[in-house]
C-alpha cells in the first residue's frame, strides 16, 4: 500500500474557472442585450418607412421612444430586489434570474407584432381607417405600443446582472458592463445594418432577433428544456413565419433591403406597377404606356432629340423602375439611386428585358453622385419624390438644386416632378416652390392630372408639378418693369413681318 502522502488527492472543482465562466455568460448576456436594443431601434424606423415615411420627425420620434424607457430601465431595474408574488400569481419567489427571463419573454412577445411587417400593415391601415393619417401621430402611436415597454424592460439588464458580481470592484465592474453593452450596441448598429440586412433582408434581420433574445432565456434558464425555453423558440418560429418572403409576397412584395420595400403587382388596365414604400413609383406595359406625367416629360424632352448628330447626355435622379426613356436607345443615361435592387427587379417585373447599352445605372445617393462627378448634362430629370411620406428631404433644399444646377450645360434642361398641392393649398407646396425658384429664377410649372380640381380646398388634394428650366447664358435676372422705369419696349422680340401673309391682304 502507498504511503497516505503517495495516494492520489481527489479532484478539487477548480473554482476560479467556475467563475470565469459565469462572468463570461454574463458579459454574453450584456453584449446581445445591447445589440438587440439597437438593432430594434433601427428595424422600427425602416419597418415604418412604409407607412411613416423618413423623414426626421419620425426618426426622432422612435429614438427618443428608444433612449428614454433605456433611461428608465436602468433606473428601476437598479432598484428592483427579488420578491415574493402576490398569491394570485403563485405566491413564488422571483429571484433576478427570473426577472431577467420574465422581461425579455413579455419584450419577445410584444415586438412580434412591433417588427414584423404583415402584422405592421393591419396596424397602420385600422389607424388610417379612424381618420389617423398624420405620421407624427402615426408614429408615435407605434412608439408607445410597441417600443417604450419592450426598450424599458431589456434597460433593465444590466443593473439586474450586476446582482452577479457582489464581490467584484464597483467601478471596476460597472466599467466593464457598460464597454460591453456599448460593444453590442456598435454590433446591432453595424452588423444589423450593413451586413445582415444587405444579405438576407430587413424581414430575417427581425429573425435574428428573436433569435437571440431565445438564447438569452437559454443562458439565464437553469433548465434548458423548460416550458419558458419552448415558449421563446415558439416565439421565433413565429417571428420566421410572419416575416417570411412567402409571407411578403402575400403583399406583392419582391424586395425587402435596407432602403426600400418594393412592391410588383398587376393593376386592371394590364400595367406593370412598382411600389416603393407603398407609393407608387413606376408603371409599365407592353405597348410602352407609363405614367401620365413621365410620357409629358417624354413627349416635350425626349422625343425630339431621340436621333440627331449627336447624342445628348441625361441625367436622371429616382431610377424607379428605369421607364424614362426606355425606348430611345441613341442618347446617354445616368439611372442615379441609393437602392441597387431596383435594376434587376425592374428588368425582371416592369419592364422584361435588360437596360439598353445606352443607359448606366450608378446605385447611389444623388447628392454623392453630383459631389463624385465633374460631368454636366442636357438634360437632368428630378424623379426622386415618391409621395408625401418619402419625401427626401436632402434632396428639396436650396444647396441641392445648386448642385444640380453645376451640371447642367449651358442651353441644357432641368426638369423636376414633385407630388404637391396644385394650387398652393399646402405649406410644401409654396415652400418647394420659393426653394426651386432660388437656384432656377425662370421656370414655367406644369400640373399633369386628367382632371383638375381648381375649387378643390383640400391641402392633401396633389397631383404631378412638373417644374422646367432652361440654362440660359445670362438668362437669369430679377431686373423689373415699374412705372417710373419701363424697358418692355427694348425687351421685348420684335418679330419680322410676315411677307407672304402681306401680299396676300394686298
């Protein structure tokens, strides 16, 4: 027999290990709490572009229903203690790990309405149809239902796993779970965006959520196959379920990116429409019929430069579904858009058949694109307006139209269509108006709609303003006629008299 000092000791547990790795699932828990804060808060403001649209008073609106539940997460969540439940919900004891669990089960369940479009759309349209229809309203109304209570409940994360550490420095342990909720943060806005959603989609990206608030109840679960476990992963094959692409294709919907949701349908006449972002952006049939305002354009710009000695240049800002100038395959196009999608859907569903050898499709914003180029056109066709809600707002302001303006050659031709009250009615309306004037002084404006309602007093009444300029060399002045300085008789054409026209009166 050996020796007592000889034998071999039993196995200590190696507790420092045991530690490390209970601090590793916590900081875990901490990082995708982070990233799913932040992923949430841009999922809501592109699921609601359709139905809001971008603008800055939206987006505010979702940051501030973001920032300020977090606030109060932290907040409460610091002075939450485990407690007994009343009776009348089992008078159980509720530890912090079941705390935890709790709020991202009630948040799992509250944002699988919040971000999955089928069940958005039903949403917004029982609003509509009680009359809402202002997007601040809209969009608050959506702020508060499903962001401020799911937003609050995960800001409780962090105070609630610092429970877990009572033995650890308190600066030193604060310090650390903020660097690592902020490393989440930085992943939901980065990866989710720039990664996720250009491969597989805003509707996935909502998956990958629901995802990783069920491995949260995962880690923090003690049993793994628990009731809570197969509720979470439920709540994901829910998520999958209604953010399918055969889900979306239910609504016409072919693309899903993180610009746009795009839209193909059939209307009655036989025409090929593209929606984006539930406006309805390009149409198209077989015998080359498009939207009314498009074949005025055309008819007046295009037609009568389609064969020449030399090709003219164009530019067109807002490619749609490239209709503007399909056919004519002897002039230069520049396509400008932000959404690279939009070529091939347009070829596959608009306008069957590939873009002509003449025409460049260029998927950026339109202000990089003029800032990026030296080149100057004949012709720039504004087209990037796609109703009141998706309005661009950088590209309406004063500065734009100067730069569009910088490329356009001398005798060249600007053209914008705009979506606005036509007769002035609205604010917009008169606003755009003054601006487009301020870097194109001498414009003629042209309402293209069937039937004109001049009576009409609506401010939402709009129809297509199509503004056309022409640079003239020294053609821009503010000179005027007074009645103390009159010049009109210099002015004036005096045009030759018609000799033919004489003879025969003699």
């Amino acid at each position: 027999m050996l020796p007592i000092c000889c034998m071999p000791r039993p196995i200590a547990y190696n507790t420092p290990m045991i530690k490390l790795n209970r601090t590793l699932l916590l900081f875990i828990v901490i990082i995708i709490e982070g990233y799913v804060v932040l992923s949430t808060e841009l999922l809501a403001i592109r699921q609601t572009i359709p139905f809001v649209g971008s603008g800055t008073d939206t987006v505010s609106i979702i940051i501030a229903a973001v920032l300020m539940p977090l606030a109060f997460g932290y907040y409460f969540g610091g002075r939450w203690r485990p407690k007994r439940l009343p009776k009348i919900l089992g008078g159980k004891m509720m530890s912090v790990r079941k705390k935890l669990i709790l709020n991202i089960m009630i948040s799992a369940c509250i944002l699988l309405v919040g971000m999955s479009y089928t069940l958005l759309n039903g949403f917004f349209v029982a609003l509509i149809n009680f009359d809402i229809t202002n997007r601040v309203i809209l969009t608050t109304i959506y702020s508060l239902l499903f962001l401020v209570v799911p937003v609050y409940l995960l800001g409780q994360t962090i105070p609630l796993v610092s429970n877990f550490f009572t033995s650890e420095k308190l600066s030193a342990i604060t310090g650390r779970m903020l660097f690592f909720s902020t490393l989440g943060s930085f992943a939901g806005a980065v990866f989710s965006t720039l990664v996720l959603m250009a491969l597989i989609g805003v509707n996935y990206t909502v998956c990958i959520n629901f995802i990783l608030l069920a491995v949260l109840v995962v880690l923090l679960s003690k049993k793994k196959m628990s009731e809570v476990v197969i509720l979470s992963f439920t709540l994901v094959g829910c998520a999958f379920y209604l953010n399918s692409n055969a889900a979306l294709a239910k609504f016409n919907i072919v693309e899903n990116n993180k610009y746009n949701t795009i839209a193909v349908f059939t209307d009655r006449q036989g025409m090929r429409n593209l929606s984006i972002n539930n406006n309805s952006s390009s149409r198209y049939s077989d015998d080359g019929s498009k939207h009314d305002y498009v074949e005025f354009i055309e008819r007046i710009a295009i037609d009568p430069i389609r064969s020449g000695k030399t090709p003219k240049d164009i530019l067109v800002i807002g490619a749609g579904a490239f209709t503007f100038g399909h056919e004519d395959g002897f002039n230069n196009y520049d396509f400008v858009d932000i959404d690279k999608a939009l070529r091939p859907v347009a070829e596959e569903y608009i306008l069957k058949a590939k873009l002509k050898e003449n025409k460049s499709f260029h998927p950026i914003p339109a202000r990089a694109w003029l800032t990026k180029t030296d080149k100057k056109y004949d012709l720039i066709l504004l087209d990037a307006f796609l109703g009141d809600l998706t309005i661009p707002e950088h590209l309406v302001t004063r500065e734009f139209f100067a730069q569009v303006k910088e490329h356009t050659k001398e005798n060249g031709v600007v053209i914008a269509n705009f979506g606005v009250a036509p007769h002035f009615l609205s604010p917009f309306s008169r606003h755009l108006d003054n601006t487009f004037r301020t870097a194109f002084p001498h414009v003629s404006r042209h309402v293209v709609l069937e039937k004109y309602k001049i009576w009409d007093d609506d401010p939402g009444y709009a129809a297509n303003a199509i503004y056309i300029y022409r640079n003239n060399p020294d053609g821009d002045t503010d000179d005027l006629y007074t009645d103390n300085k009159n010049r009109v008789f210099y002015d004036k054409p005096h045009s030759k008299p018609n000799l033919k026209q004489l003879k025969k009166s003699q």
